[in-house]
C-alpha cells in the first residue's frame, strides 16, 4: 500500500502513563532509529516544514517510525509555529490559522495525537554562548546584552522588532482570536494542542509583551479562553526556571495544577545554571534545580505522555552523547520515582 492510499489511522492513545521520547527527525537515517532502539525509547516526537506538512507525509512517517519500534506521540510543522501574523494580527494571519487548521486536521486523519505550539511574535531570543560543566558550549541569555531573537530563518531585531510596541490588550485579543479559530478543528479531529512558555519568559522583547505563556497567570487564562480538553501545555522545565520567580508560581506546583486539570501534554526536560536575567543551559544534573522532584511529581500527578531531553549541551563533539546521556539520566530518575510511589 502507498501512502498515497493510506486510509484514516487509528489514533494513538495518550493514556500511556510518563514516558520518555526522542526528538528525531522526520527524515531518520538507519543510525537514528538504532539509536532511539539502543536507549530503549519507545516514543518519537517529529518536526517537519510546511513543505512536507500533510496526511500523506505524516502517515507515511507513522508507518515508518513504526515498523522500527517507535510511536510517534508528536508532530510539529515549524511554519504554522511561532507566527507574528497570529500573535500580533499582521497581513497574512488567516491564511496562516487556515494553515495551522489544515496541520491539525492532518495529524487527525494519520493517528497522530498531540503537537506543540509557540505563541512568540518574535522567536527564541539568545545571547553569545557560554560554557557549562567541562567547558561544553551552551545556549545562554543576559537580558543586558539582548539584541535580536530567531524562529525558522528569520531574525528579529531591538529595539522594535514590528515597528512599533504592542500592548498586552492586543496581544490577548489576537490569542483568543487565533485558539476559538483553531479549538473545534483539534477537538474533530481528535488532536492535543500542547502550548510552550515563551523562550525567555516574562519579560518585555523588542516592543512585545510576553504577557500569556511568559506566566503562571498568563497560561491559567489562556487555557480558560480555550476552555477545551485539547488545548493544554507543553510544559518547558528549563523555561519555567528561566524566569524563577517571574513565572508567579513554582514548577511542582505548576505541574500539579495542570496534570489536575488534565491539561498536561508533554514535558520538556531540562535545567539552567540560574534565573533571568542571565542563565546559561546545562546539564540535568548540574543546574540550580533538583530534577528528580520533577519526575517524581509527574509520577505523582498520574502524568499521561512523554517528557524529552531538550537544548542539551554539547558534549564531546557529537550531540549523540549529550543526549545518550540526558536519556540515561531521566530514565534512572523515571525509574526511582516509580519505585518510589510503589513504595
């Protein structure tokens, strides 16, 4: 059978306890899926571009990652992803929600059950690299030396990256413009939205708040506008503590409030050396946060789907270590809060 033919897939069940995936290409070489079957990771989370984003081309890598082993729990189309036409409302934006419509309703019709969205007009923003533990080179932030940020190409300048300053009451209007849009076209077909905090969060960049995932508040408003069992969070550990106190509420505490409200999608694992205004990334076990309680408290809340190593330093030359690494780690602590609650 051709993919071309492939009918409606059977949709994958997100009530699969915590897990841990890899992030892995869409397009994986031999050595790639060996790997994730050397970790013994089981789920796969996948990105792809507007130029392939469709049924076809996601069913096609269901039966692919599946005949290796592998589920895909989620699949993101980085062009419908941090958009500055849906935040700040610019010439474009309803074709760009027609787009992320069509993204979602794709995901439905391959079986594929959840993907993440950003809610940033202006990308990641990032200073020079530093160096953490043993001198491995790190994506840092020093909110003193801020000049630009960057999503999929594109660069974003200060001190105005859209030509003007926007207000928190524009931004907000814009969300609940976008996620009404978006909400019924997820519920049909049976697919999880999972939001990401702003990348850094809580501060004011280049003209645009970061008013809505850059906060506690922010995302329990949010997630009150969507007012959906498919529109939920995709909680960013490393973001969370990028803004520490910033954030309005801790990260256990965060996690317990969304796993309670069965709005936790997918967790990503990491740490930082300290909050903003400056931190560096670095290894899970070398930042300012202790992560075995996260994974202890995502056994805790009863948390249903995957968690990823995620911004991983560079370790030894070859990105493969570091991440061979961060695996290893999460699924000792996995395995200690398992033992641990069974206890």
């Amino acid at each position: 059978m051709t993919t071309a033919t492939l009918p409606s897939q059977p949709m994958a069940s997100t009530q699969i306890g915590t897990q841990i995936a890899l992030q892995l290409p869409a397009e994986p070489s031999e050595a790639d899926l060996q790997f994730a079957q050397q970790l013994g990771v089981k789920y796969a989370v996948l990105w792809t571009d507007g130029a392939h984003a469709g049924y076809e081309y996601y069913a096609s890598r269901r039966e692919l990652f599946e005949r290796a082993g592998l589920t895909i729990y989620g699949f993101g189309n980085w062009d419908v992803h941090n958009q500055d036409a849906i935040v700040l409302n610019l010439p474009g934006r309803d074709e760009k929600i027609e787009q992320y419509k069509q993204h979602l309703r794709a995901l439905g019709k391959a079986g594929i059950p959840y993907t993440t969205y950003a809610h940033m007009a202006n990308g990641i923003w990032s200073t020079a690299p530093q160096t953490t533990r043993g001198g491995a080179p790190a994506r840092a932030f020093d909110l003193a030396q801020a000049e630009s940020g960057h999503w999929f190409g594109r660069r974003y300048f200060m001190p105005l990256s859209h030509g003007r300053a926007y207000s928190e009451d524009e931004i907000w209007e814009n969300f609940a413009y976008f996620i009404h849009e978006v909400t019924p076209v997820a519920e049909e077909a049976g697919v999880k939205i999972g939001i990401h905090p702003d990348d850094p969060p809580g501060v004011d960049l280049a003209g645009v708040p970061r008013c809505i995932f850059g906060n506690f508040a922010g995302y329990k408003r949010a997630l009150e506008i969507a007012d959906s069992p498919n529109v939920g969070v995709c909680f960013c550990v490393g973001c969370w503590l990028e803004g520490g106190e910033l954030m309005g509420n801790g990260v256990l505490e965060s996690i317990r409030f969304f796993a309670e409200q069965g709005k936790l999608f997918k967790v990503h694992f990491r740490n930082v050396d300290a909050p903003l205004p400056h931190f560096v990334e670095t290894f899970v076990d070398d930042g300012y946060y202790d992560m075995y309680k996260v994974m202890r408290e995502l056994v805790a809340a009863g948390f249903n789907g995957v968690t990823i190593a995620d911004h991983i330093p560079l370790m030894a030359g070859d990105p493969r270590v570091g991440t061979a690494y961060t695996v290893a780690y999460m699924k000792a602590l996995l395995r200690r809060a398992h033992d641990e609650a069974g206890a």
